[in-house]
C-alpha cells in the first residue's frame, strides 16, 4: 500500500505488477498537513541554501 494526500479516504489506484502481487495507492486527508509541512520545509531549506553566508560592503 502506498499512501498519498487527498481529501477523502479512498483507494484511488491498484495495479498488479506481477503475479499475485497487488499495490494499492491509498488517498487520506490525514497525510496532506504532514505532506504540505514536508513541502514547505524543503522550499525553506532552498531558499536558505541559496542566500550568502556573510555580507561583504563596497
């Protein structure tokens, strides 16, 4: 089972890569704050890697 971020608790996927063995994608409103969290702490962490460690004045 794999999980992802979605407004309602729902199997939205299953696939069958090989014999009898099943990956179901599972939507739950659970995820999406922790998901949303995850996604704003990488843009930070971007945004922090790309400013200059110190400051040189002219």
């Amino acid at each position: 089972v794999k999980l992802k971020c979605g407004l309602t608790n729902e199997i939205t996927d299953v696939d069958e890569p090989s014999r009898c063995e099943y990956v179901a994608l599972l939507a739950t409103p659970a995820l999406c704050q922790e998901e949303k969290l995850k996604e704003l702490q990488h843009k930070l962490d971007l945004l922090n890697s790309e400013q200059p460690e110190s400051h040189d004045e002219l």
